[in-house]
C-alpha cells in the first residue's frame, strides 16, 4: 500500500481533487500531517472511491 505523497503540495493536490470531484468542500480537504487515513476515509464518503483508488489519484498528481 502506498502512502499519500503530499506533503509540502497539498495545495496543488487538493485544487486538482476539487476540480476532479466538484463535491468536494475545503472541510473535507482538511489535511494535517499523519492523518491520511481520515482524510481518505472522508474523500472515500463523497467519492463513492476506495482508498487505494484515492490514494492512486493523489500520488498521480
């Protein structure tokens, strides 16, 4: 399993999510470190997506 490679352009990252998934809102792309889990798992409730998915999309960035 691949860890989320985000860190230091979460910002790039999360324009991308949004323009990919228009659902989503700045609260659910909350990101602090060490928490990828919940963040994945709120992506994963608006998205319909599974993690792996998820986390496929965000290194792919």
């Amino acid at each position: 399993m691949d860890d989320l490679r985000i860190k230091g352009r979460w910002n790039e990252v999360k324009g991308k999510l949004k323009q990919d998934y228009g659902e989503l809102t700045d609260e659910d792309l909350t990101y602090a470190e060490g928490q990828e889990d919940e963040l994945l798992g709120r992506l994963q409730k608006k998205t319909g997506k599974s993690k792996d998915e998820l986390r496929k999309k965000i290194n792919s960035y």
